[in-house]
C-alpha cells in the first residue's frame, strides 16, 4: 500500500468516527435540512458545520474510504435516514402504477397519505411560527407598558430592570410575579413618605415576595403579592370571620393596577 492510499484511509477514520456524535445533530436538525429551512453547514456542532471550519477532515474519494467512514462511524444516523428516505422514493419508483406486492395501499393512497403527512408538517410550522410572532408582539407589548402603565410608572430604575430582564427572557409569568412585589414596593414607599404606620415587613421566596402590614385609622391591613397557603386553621378562621393577625387583606394582582384605586381600596376596607 502506498502512503497515498495509507493517509486517505487514515482521514476516513478520523472523519468517521467523531460522527458518531456530529451525526447525533444533523439528525435532529434532519426535518429542516432536508426541507432547506437550514443550510446543513449552519448546523451548529453538525458533521458539515465542522467540516467547513476544518475540524473535521474533508470527505474522501474512492470505494473503499466512503465505506470506512461509514463503518467508523457506526452507521451515521443521519445517513441511514436520508438513505431511508431515498430507498422509499426508489420503492414508489419501482411500482410505476401498480400496488407493491403485499401492500395494502395503492401508489394512489399512499401518494394521498405522504401528501397530508407534508401538509400537517407543514402547518405545524406555521403554527410554531404564528406562536413565535405572537409571543414577540406580547413581549413588545410589555416592554413598552413598562415603566409607564398602571403602577409601574412609580418603579425605580432598577425594578424597571428586574422586571424587564423576565419579560425579554420570554418568561411572563415571572415578569407579573416580579411586577406585584414591585407594587408592593411602590405602597410601602408611600406609606413611609406619608407617615403611615408600618407594623410589619415580611420577606419570603428569597425575597422574591413580599408583605407588608400597615395600620389604616386602626386597623391592620395585610397587603402583600401572594395569598398565604391553605390550613386548616386558616380555613377555619377565615369562615368565622377572622384572617389572623390582621383585620383586612388586599393582594396585588399586577403592575397594570393603578396607584390611586389600590389605596383607594386600602383605605375603604371594612
């Protein structure tokens, strides 16, 4: 054997084998490869991603290389679906008109079969599509009303940070969260501002909630982002008449309230 052939052979190996992991990518990228959704050389950590950047060696010509790669690589899983795939093509080729021997479906219905499998592909999509669309305009929604909506124009700086970093991250549901103790924030500035009695301050969640206790004309109201958990005593308690340690309750609903109906509803409670 001549050092030629030796370094060809050489390189499929070292070709081969690492796509026994790179393979592992372009197969889970497959469905947008193959419909030109990606380019296969996009596909981060992919066999053609690495080759083009040179840290893979370049396929090698010749019978016997391609069949070393194959073999290094324990049967690249993407190679053995596309090579699935144009097995099928060649099998519906081959029936030219007829039913396959042993099949139950006409090239007819089995035409009609791939034909709706391409449609409901496809209008998953644009289903993920029109979700992606809708979730970007409900974020840009958000980043605008911040800041200036309901009680969050009395946010700081930085509550207008915290509360923003959830809503571009896409999790809405920890931006509200973050928006209630925000408001609860905003009251409690008020309150001290205008000399009203703060009896307690009660941090839970890794500080992530947040209650104040505040004396209205007498009365101790709770007013907090989150409802405390169910118990029996407080089940009872509460169907006598009676919250705890306090006379009346008020909980945050989000940052979209307004400032002047809050402690409007605070200083009304009975």
């Amino acid at each position: 054997m001549n050092e030629e052939f030796l370094r060809k052979l050489g390189l499929s190996i070292a070709r081969g084998v690492p796509q026994m992991a790179t393979g592992m990518v372009d197969l889970a990228a497959l469905p947008f490869t193959l419909t030109g959704l990606i380019d296969e050389k996009d596909v981060v950590g992919g066999t053609e991603y690495l080759t083009q950047r040179g840290l893979l060696p370049p396929p090698q010509e010749g019978l016997l290389n391609e069949t070393t790669e194959l073999v290094s690589s324990a049967l690249n899983p993407t190679g053995a679906v596309k090579g699935g795939l144009l097995g099928l093509g060649a099998l519906g080729t081959m029936v030219s008109g007829k039913a396959a021997k042993g099949s139950r479906h006409s090239p007819e219905q089995l035409a009609k079969f791939a034909a709706e499998k391409e449609k409901r592909y496809q209008q998953a999509l644009q289903d993920r599509k029109n979700e992606e669309a809708l979730n970007k305009r409900l974020k840009q929604k958000r980043l605008d009303e911040l800041g200036s909506v309901g009680s969050s124009k009395f946010f700081t700086p930085e509550e207008i940070e915290n509360q923003k970093f959830y809503i571009e991250s896409g999790d809405f549901a920890g931006a509200k969260n973050e928006g209630k103790l925000n408001v609860v924030n905003v009251l409690e500035r008020y309150f001290k501002k205008n000399n009203i009695p703060i009896e307690k301050v009660s941090l839970s969640n890794n500080d992530h909630s947040k209650s104040i206790y505040v004396n209205i004309n007498g009365r101790t109201v709770r007013i907090s982002d989150h409802y405390l958990p169910e118990t029996p005593e407080r089940v009872h308690n509460r169907e006598q008449g009676l919250l705890g340690k306090w006379d009346d309750e008020i909980i945050i609903s989000g940052s979209h309230q307004n400032l002047d109906d809050i402690l409007k509803q605070i200083t009304t409670t009975e």
